[in-house]
C-alpha cells in the first residue's frame, strides 16, 4: 500500500479552542440522561453500592463484576433473595459470562460532550461489557472533562483511564471545580468514599479498552431507533 501511495496529506491542525462546558459534570448529567439515553443516580458518601444496583435493576437475577466491595453476600442483603455473582476474572471462560442481567464496570475518564466513559480492561473477559443485559458503569465526578480531546490526552498521560482522582487537568483548559487536598480516610468494602484530591498515577498499559456512552443503538433500518441491537439493552450511570 506504501508503494502505491501517490499523493500524501499533512495532518489536520489541531490548535483551535476545544469546546469546554463552565460545569463539565452538570453537561455530563445532561448529555447522559438526554442524548445517550442512558440512566444517571448521583451517590453520595456511605451509599451502599450493592443497594445502588438493586434501586437500578429490581429483578436482576445475575450480577457480573470484578469492581471491590460488591460480593455475592452483599448483593443477597440488599436484593433480601438469592443473587449469583459471577466474576470475570475468575471464569473459565467468556461464555460463562452469557445470562448476565446486570454488569458492573469502573469507569476511568468521562467525557461531557457525548456522556461516554472510558472502560479499561481491568478484568479478565472483557465480554461483560457487551453480553450483559444492562450495564451499572461507575463514573468518579472529578474524572469529568469537556471533551474528547481532553480525554485522549487524558488517556496519554493515564494509560488506565485514571480510576482515580484528577490532580492535573488535561489541555490547561478552564474546567468546573477541582477538589482540594484531604486526607485519606478508609471506606467500609462496597460503599461509595467521598471524592479525594489526590492522584491515581499511570497504572501501566491495559491489553484492551473501550469508550461507551449509554446503551447499545442502532437506527440503520427505516431509520427507527432501537436499543440493545448489538450489546447492552440499558446503561445507568452511577456517580461518586
């Protein structure tokens, strides 16, 4: 193909203001609710995430996760019925994954622009993220910026995705609020922690990521549009 190229073609400059929003996490909210057509619950400190999950998804029967703190006992509490957890870490294979009512992902860095999240590959079979039924994805406010640009750089410097806490904003440009320094303070498993200023660092690269933005959607035939086509039937976006 090299060899055939005939003309060749500077890339596009790419210098011109981004848009940015005064309140990214208020145009995230908005944009994830309306345009990506997905559900949002904004938690607060102490809020149980297991309890979160049944508020979203009554009469799942199925959970699958990896995220810390939701456990096959926590899940039975707070559903008072039997719930299986299955872990994609620990299957043998992706298939045993099929049946999942409900998914449960860590979210790295959001985007306000198209309400999509970056889902790095922190688990083994990557297949819950698209054989699920519904998907819970967690989202950390402070993980919020305008647009895709800021998050591409974002995902530069951050090869996770930054499941942490922002302390840098990417691009330099003017963002909503940035929370200060505070100490650390152990959470019990499985309840939502208060916000910290602090930085996760580069966690090193992950074999796979992808960004998704509410439900699966398609409006390819007779341009009616229909959700769940290809992958998740519904996304709610849990907030911290």
């Amino acid at each position: 193909m090299r060899r055939n190229v005939r003309e060749t073609y500077d890339m596009p400059d790419l210098s011109f203001r981004k848009l940015t929003f005064a309140d990214p996490v208020a145009e995230y909210i908005k944009q994830t609710t309306t345009t990506a057509g997905a559900k949002l619950i904004e938690a607060k400190e102490g809020d149980n995430l297991s309890e979160l999950i049944r508020q979203a998804y009554p009469d799942a029967k199925v959970v699958s996760t990896n995220v810390e703190g939701i456990t096959a006992e926590s899940l039975c509490k707070a559903y008072g019925r039997e719930v299986e957890l299955r872990n994609p870490d620990t299957v043998e294979t992706a298939q045993q994954l099929d049946g999942t009512d409900v998914g449960v992902l860590q979210g790295g860095v959001a985007c306000a622009e198209n309400a999509c999240v970056w889902i790095p590959q922190t688990m083994k079979e990557r297949a819950v993220c698209f054989i699920s039924e519904y998907l819970v994805i967690l989202v950390n406010r402070q993980n919020i910026v305008s647009n895709m640009h800021q998050a591409y750089q974002w995902l530069e410097e951050k090869p996770c995705g930054a499941l942490g806490t922002c302390d840098a904003l990417p691009c330099g440009e003017p963002q909503g609020t940035v929370a200060g320094e505070r100490d650390t303070v152990a959470e019990p498993q499985g309840t939502v922690a208060a916000p910290q200023g602090t930085a996760a660092g580069a966690q090193g690269d992950v074999p796979y990521g992808t960004f998704i933005s509410g439900p699966s959607k398609t409006a390819d035939i007779e341009q009616s549009l229909v959700y769940g086509a290809q992958a998740a039937c519904g996304v709610t976006v849990i907030l911290t």
